[in-house]
C-alpha cells in the first residue's frame, strides 16, 4: 500500500503528462479511422458502380434479346407471306406431259380394250417426265393391263391415273401438282410408248380427261 500511496503521490506532485512533441498519436488514429472509412466508401461506390454496370447491362441485354424477337417475328411473317403469295400463284392443275398433241381419245371403241378407252393418250417418246395433274397423295402400283401406274388422288377425291409408265418416279408420298412422279412407257397392255392418263372424280367411273382438263383452264391439244 505504501508504495502504491507513493507512487500516487509521486505521480500527483509532478508535472501533468504532456503530449510529446512532434506526430501525435491520436491524429494519426483519427486519420487511420477515415481513410479506413474512405476505403470503404470507395469500395461502396465501386460496388455500386458494378452493380450498375451490370445492371445496364441486364438491360442491354433484355433490350437485344427484345430486338431480337422483334427481328425474328418480323422474318416469321415476312416468310409466311412470301410463302402464301407463292402458294395463290402456283398452278393447281398442271398438264401431265409439256409435249402438246393428244392420241385417243376418251370413247373411243379400239381392239386394245375390252370395252370403250377410259381414258386420254398422250402420244410421248419413252421416258418422258410425267407430272401430277393436282396436288395429292401418290400410289404406285402394277397392274396386267394399266402396267406401271401411279394413281394420284386430290384434296377434292379426285383420282388420276397414269398409265404404262416405264417406271414409277416415287412409290408413295404427297406431291404438288407438277411434280414429276413417273416416266412414260409401254409397260402393262400397250402397243407403244404413250401417257394413259384417266380422271376419277371421288374414285369413281372414269370421265373424260379432255373436257376436264379443259375445266381447269387446260388444253392439251
Ligand atoms: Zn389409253
């Protein structure tokens, strides 16, 4: 205790503590603090400032992707109408050989059948492209008589047969008219290289090629 009194006392009697001269301590402390402060404030507006650039760039990107869509959707339609146009002005019914000039006709009474010709002749060198008459769903068949023939049948029911192909371009599958989905032969009961086209309409009896043909705005002869 005595020692611990004389110290107080000691310390009491003397000089009060002074600052040393020179740098203090605590200025350097407080500048310590701000600049502690500082960094963190910095570091805040930094933060910020990526957050912001990243959202711009959020935005940027939503706005591209937008612009994108637009762009997309707008070829879309522009196709769609393109596509749409060209599909008015395709022809629907279509001539089965390019080659103009018809031989028999439907009627007529010939020693090649056993009743009345069902159908129309298309007098063509062998392996002339034959096209489908409509749009519809190909069938190829054979047959002792009709030979290679491909039977097209029409959104409408309406059938057409072609004939004595020397062979069949596609076996199954739609087509549009104008496609080519055999070649002209002689094949089955025929005296020569020709088209024997006949028209069914709903599958029905055989009509007259001719006349049909000339009802869809087409003339062979
Ligand atoms: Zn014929």
């Amino acid at each position: 205790m005595a020692g611990i009194a004389a110290a107080s006392v000691g310390f009491s009697g003397g000089k009060e503590p002074q600052a040393a001269p020179g740098p203090s301590v605590e200025p350097a402390a407080v500048n310590s603090e701000f600049d502690a402060q500082l960094t963190t404030l910095s570091r805040g507006a930094d933060d910020f400032a990526d957050r912001a650039t990243r959202t711009q760039e959020r935005v940027d990107l939503q706005q591209q992707r937008q612009e994108e869509q637009r762009r997309r959707a707008a070829e879309a339609a522009r196709k769609k109408a393109e596509a749409a146009r060209r599909e008015a002005l395709r022809p629907k019914f279509v001539l089965p050989v390019t080659q103009k000039g018809v031989g028999e006709l439907f009627g007529a009474i010939g020693s090649m059948w056993s009743s009345r010709h069902t159908g129309l002749d298309f007098p063509v060198p062998m392996n002339t492209p034959v096209m489908a008459v409509t749009d519809g769903t190909v069938v190829a068949k054979w047959n002792s008589s009709y030979g290679n023939i491909v039977e097209v049948t029409a959104p409408d029911g309406t059938q057409t047969w072609y004939a004595h192909l020397a062979s069949a371009r596609i076996r199954s599958g739609y087509v549009k008219a104008g496609a080519v989905i055999g070649y002209a032969g002689s094949s089955g009961n025929s005296s020569g290289p020709h088209l024997h086209l006949e028209v069914h309409p709903g599958g029905g009896p055989a009509i007259d090629p001719l006349a049909w043909l000339r009802s869809h705005g087409l003339d062979p002869t």
